[in-house]
C-alpha cells in the first residue's frame, strides 16, 4: 500500500542520495533543493512529504500553494491552485504503477481543500514520459513556458 508522510531531517541522507539518480537530475536539471535548509521549514504555502510503499519510503511529492511560494517561481499565477513536483527514487520501482498512486493521494489532498480549483504541473518539455502520465490522469496542456534555463510544458488538472 503506497502512503504519505511529512518529510523530514531524517529523510536528508536518502533524498541526497535519490538526487544523485540520473533519472532523477534528467527530469529537474537546475534545481538545487538546499534540503538541509528546507526539511526542518514547514511554511503555510508547501507540503515535502515523503511517499512510502508498505512503510517503505520510494519516493517524494512536493505540493506548493504557487500564489504564496516565497520565491514567486510560478510567477503570475491565480490564488487557490496547487503545484505538484513527484518522484520516485529508485530505478526499479519506476513503472510498477506505484507514481500513478502516489499522485492520485497528492490530488486527493489538493482537492479536499473545497476552494483549489486546479493543479499545475511543469515537466520539461523532453520529458514525455511524464507527459504520458499526466495526460492519462486527467491533465490537460495548458502552455509551454521557460523556467530559468528550461523549456518546460504547463499541464493543469482542474477540479473535476
Ligand atoms: C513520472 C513518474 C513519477 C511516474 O511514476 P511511475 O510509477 O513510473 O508511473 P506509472 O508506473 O504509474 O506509469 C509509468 C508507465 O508504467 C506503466 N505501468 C503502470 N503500471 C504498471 C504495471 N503494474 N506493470 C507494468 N507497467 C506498468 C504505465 O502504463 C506507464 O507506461 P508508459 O511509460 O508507456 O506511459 C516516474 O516515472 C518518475 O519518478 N520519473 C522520474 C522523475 C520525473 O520525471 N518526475 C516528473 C517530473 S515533472
């Protein structure tokens, strides 16, 4: 059964060590974490929660209020959405199923809150991958748009 929890300091050593996975830098090249830092902060506007599959953690969801993130990275962006940043850190637990559960939980979490009208995703534009698995869980292209250095594309999931 896949769960999640709140991330915490005690995660550092394995979220470290996930960021190390070439999977995982593909599809998120320049963001540094700064996870030292970010794990003991539990600001208003973010959620760092780890997913575990029978207790075991394999992977990590971050759930952002993009209006009110401190560092504005969504840039103009309505209030009451979401934004997701998901995945799963070992190779041989990608395409078992177990993302498409973690992210039904976050939507789940997202939309229990009656005032979020939608959820934003940026994978890159190369990751189709990614694209593939939004797309089957109901998201829709909104844009492509640049983040920094990357060329990323905009899906939203809004409330059913
Ligand atoms: C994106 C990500 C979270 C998806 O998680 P996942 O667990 O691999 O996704 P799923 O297993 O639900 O689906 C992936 C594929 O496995 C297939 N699959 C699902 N369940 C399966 C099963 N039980 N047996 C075999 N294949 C299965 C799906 O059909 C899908 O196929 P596709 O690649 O042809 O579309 C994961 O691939 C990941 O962490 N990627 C690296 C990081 C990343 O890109 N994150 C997104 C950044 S925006």
């Amino acid at each position: 059964m896949i769960t999640l929890r709140t991330a915490n300091l005690d995660d550092l050593d394995l979220l470290k060590y996930w960021d190390t996975k070439q999977h995982i830098i593909d599809c998120d090249p320049d963001e540094d974490w700064d996870w030292e830092v970010q794990l003991p902060f539990f600001p208003p506007w973010r959620e760092q929660l780890m997913a575990e599959l029978d207790g075991e953690p394999i992977g990590f969801i971050q759930i952002i209020d993009p209006y009110l993130e401190e560092t504005q990275y969504w840039g103009d962006v309505p209030p009451n959405k979401r934004a997701i940043d998901i995945w799963i850190g070992e190779e041989s637990n990608l395409n078992m199923g177990y993302g498409t559960m973690m992210m039904k939980l976050a939507i789940d979490a997202c939309f229990k809150n009656e005032a979020i009208t939608g959820i934003l995703i940026d994978p890159l534009k190369s990751n189709l991958k990614a694209h593939r698995f939004y797309e089957r869980m109901g998201f829709q292209f909104i844009e492509e748009r640049k983040f920094g250095d990357s060329d990323c594309f905009i899906f939203e999931l809004k409330r059913p």
